[in-house]
C-alpha cells in the first residue's frame, strides 16, 4: 500500500506533560480507530466523552473523542481526535493502541496539511502561510501569516490566472476566425488590453514589495567594533539579559553571540561578534574571522566604539553606524542630537534614505542606559524602512517573488508578440499561467512539495 493510501496519528498539541493533550488520526481507517478504542463512532463534529480500551480492552484513559467524517474535514479526508489528558504514559499507551491497528502508522512532518493541500482544501500560498504561522515570533509576522493563510495571495493568484485564461480564449477565437479581419480585431484588441492591464498588476505587487519576504527570517544587526568598547554590555541592554559574557579583558568573546529581539513587531537578530583587532591567538583569529563574515552578511552594523577610540569602521560594504559608548566616563555626557523618533534627522531613516551606505552616529552609555531608548527608536525606523510592506504585502517567500516575476516576463512577452503573430503571444500567455499554478501548486510541483513541508512540526 502506498504511504499516501495509509492512515496516520500524531500528536497534535503540545509538548507534554500537559493538562490535555489531542491526537489527530486521519484517512481511510480514522473511523475504524475511532470504533475500535471506544466501541463505536460519536455524532460527527460532536465532542464526546468515551472510555478508550486498547486491543486487549484494558482502559487508557477518560477521553473527549471528535468525528469528521471526509471531505468535511480539514484533512479532506476521514479525520478522528482524541483529547486525553496529557501524561506521557497516557499518550504512550494511546499510541501503542493506534500502532496495532492495520494500515495506520506516525506521521511525517507537515503530513497532515500536505494532504490537506493534496485534497484540495487549500493551496500551496496558503499551506506556507501556515508554516508561517506556526513560526511566527512577532505579532507582525503573526498577522502577516494570517492573510496569507487565508488566502492574501492565493485568491490574487487564482483571479490573476483566469484573466489570463479569459485573454488567451479570446486570442485564439481571434486565430480561427483569422480569414474575417473585422471579427478579429474584436477579440484581439479586448484580450491585449487585458494582458496589459494584468501586467500592471503584477508589477506593482513586486515593485511595492521591497524586502518584505524577509520578514519571516527578520533583520540582522551586527554589532562589532574594537575589542573591549562595550559589545557585550550593549547586547545585554538590547536584550534586558544576560546573554554575554560582560568582562573588562580584550578578547573575551571568541565566537558569534545572537539574540532575537521584537521590536515593536519587527524581527531583528542582533549579532555580538569578537573584537576586530590583529591578535596572535589562533582561537581569537578565528573569532574575528568570523566577525567580519557575519558582519559582510548583515543587514546593519553597529560600530561600537569608546571615547578614546577612532570611530571610523571597517568598509563591510553594508550600512553601518557608530555607536559611542561610555559617554558617562565624558564629562559631556551624552549626545542628544539625534531624536527618538522620525524626522528628518532620525538616523534609522537618513540611513535607509540614502541607500544605508551613511555613517549615521550615536552616542551611549551601555552601561548606565544613556543613549538606548534613541538608538531602539532608529533601529525601528530603519526596520520599517527595510521591510517595507512586509506586513501588508503580499510576496511572503522568494519562491513567491520568482514565480510572479516569471510570470511579468511571460505578459510582457506575449503583449511584445502581438504584432509577430497571435500564436507567440498565445504560447507565452501560457507559460504565465503555468507559473501561476506553480504559485498555487497545482501543476508541477512534487519537486518541492517535500522541502515545503518537511519543516513544519509532525502532527500539523
């Protein structure tokens, strides 16, 4: 039997211990798993409470058991649950019951929404969507998952692929009444002016898009300098923990220290690299090494120097501030030029204005706090920047952006065919609407079907 033809369990809920713990069972046997633990099968879409026995009919445990017999499930298929309360001896012997049964095995990762999307019951924008949503660490890249999940995306795609299958209809109507010249100009002149109207669309989605994809894996800020300027220390205020080592010697940290903050809904990752300085230590070249390698793939860099140092960074060939630290060791104290908010002046937004290779300045004390509400409020400003409409855009993957690009290129060919022939410009129309059912998933796609799902968590 094929493993696509078997029924599959898993744990669907939390990690245990928990106070309930739900066990979904989905395919052609759910029923008679259902039939089998309790006795027989409940009212469907009803929550009912049942004794579970196992195949020797010894109890497992109190149960509320749910019925949804296919395709009115999410699976589109025969779904059965069990919610029994979530102890590890419980679930063990709940599975050990569902494993003796035939023609039911575990579930791989992702398997229940790829038959989910194998079914029908949602596209392939959709099933990321949800991988998205499972992921999700913000609540910017919670609610942006959401549309996406409920078809943000997908619905544009499906309306953007029958216009295109509405225009090719009328060019090649055009073509078998090509002896009439009259009649044929009537279809062809409506269906290019579709394409071109469609073509519009599609490039204002990419052009308005920016680097909103990213917004799944966040932004990556660096923060590196000269060794023992305070690296650690202004981490650990980013992060208001202790999340590196904080010592007075020079070299203290030899590998990359991340931390993944929120910032006011914006994924960042902040990078505490070793001090970049010559050193002899082959462990603390090592270090620096990867410093800059780290800092060369960021998305900004802090240069941290201290009051005594010369603040000229490195060429990371990325955008970059210098952030000053221990100004409470300055009788100066603190530099307040530079507002906690937009404007004009903002660094976070002069940076991004200016294609983010400025030199923008910040003046701190990591120790004290001096400087750090500021510093947050352009780091804010410059994700906003980056991200663009990453919220509310609707690219969310760049396989996403590749296809809707191949997509653009298609029309655009196909209006350039027109005038060489209504066959060139019906042939390229069809590979647009090839690539938006690639989009979609429903053509030619097994050969990414496992990497799409091979990240979500087994039981979803």
């Amino acid at each position: 039997m094929h493993s696509r033809d078997q029924t599959i369990f898993a744990l669907s809920s939390g990690r245990l211990p928990s106070a309930i713990a739900m066990v979904r069972v989905s395919g052609t046997q759910a029923g008679a798993a259902l039939k089998a633990l309790t006795g027989g099968n409940p009212p469907p879409r009803q929550a009912t409470r049942a004794l579970l026995r196992d195949g020797q009919g010894e109890p497992i445990d109190e149960a509320v058991v749910l019925w949804f017999p296919g395709p009115a499930s999410a699976t589109g298929e025969d779904v059965a649950e069990f919610h029994v309360h979530g102890g590890r001896a419980v679930l063990a012997a709940l599975v050990a019951a569902l494993s003796s049964l035939e023609q039911m095995r575990a579930a791989e990762p992702g398997e229940f929404t790829r038959r989910a999307f194998e079914n029908g019951k949602l596209d392939l924008t959709e099933a990321e969507g949800l991988d998205d949503l499972i992921h999700a660490d913000t609540d910017r890249q919670r609610r942006r998952a959401l549309r996406q999940l409920k078809g943000m995306l997908g619905d544009n795609a499906r309306d953007w692929r029958a216009r295109i299958i509405q225009a090719s209809a009328l060019i090649e109507a055009g073509i078998d009444f090509s002896d009439e010249a009259d009649v044929a100009g009537e279809l062809l002149a409506p269906a290019r002016g579709q394409i071109v109207a469609l073509l519009g669309e599609i490039q204002e989605v990419l052009a308005a898009q920016g680097k909103a994809e990213r917004l799944r894996d966040g932004l990556v800020v660096a923060i590196t300098g000269p060794p023992n300027v305070g690296k650690s220390t202004l981490i650990n205020q980013l992060a208001r923990r202790e999340v590196a080592i904080v010592s007075p010697h020079a070299g203290t940290t030899r590998d990359v220290i991340e931390v993944q903050l929120d910032l006011d809904g914006y994924p960042v990752t902040v990078i505490d690299t070793a001090g970049i300085r010559e050193a002899d230590d082959p462990v603390e070249q090592e270090g620096v090494r990867r410093a800059r390698a780290r800092a060369e793939e960021a998305d900004l860099v802090l240069w941290l120097v201290d009051t005594a140092a010369a603040s000229h960074p490195y060429d990371a060939g990325t955008p970059r501030w210098i952030v000053r630290n221990k100004v409470d060791l300055d009788s100066r104290g603190a530099d307040t030029r530079y507002p906690a908010s937009g404007g004009p002046d903002a660094a976070g937004s002069s940076a991004a204005n200016r294609g983010g290779m400025g030199t923008d300045r910040f003046e701190i004390s990591a120790t004290r706090g001096d400087g750090i509400p500021a510093l947050i409020s352009a780091l804010v400003i410059f994700a906003q920047d980056f991200f663009g409409q990453g919220e509310g855009g609707l690219i969310t993957r760049a396989r996403q952006r590749g296809l809707l690009e191949q997509t653009a290129a298609s029309l655009q060919r196909s209006i350039a065919m027109f005038d060489r022939g209504e066959e060139f410009a019906a042939e390229d129309l069809r590979a647009a609407a090839y690539a938006l059912g690639r989009l979609l998933g429903r053509v030619d796609v097994e050969d990414i079907l496992d990497v799409i799902f091979r990240d979500f968590c087994i039981g979803k």
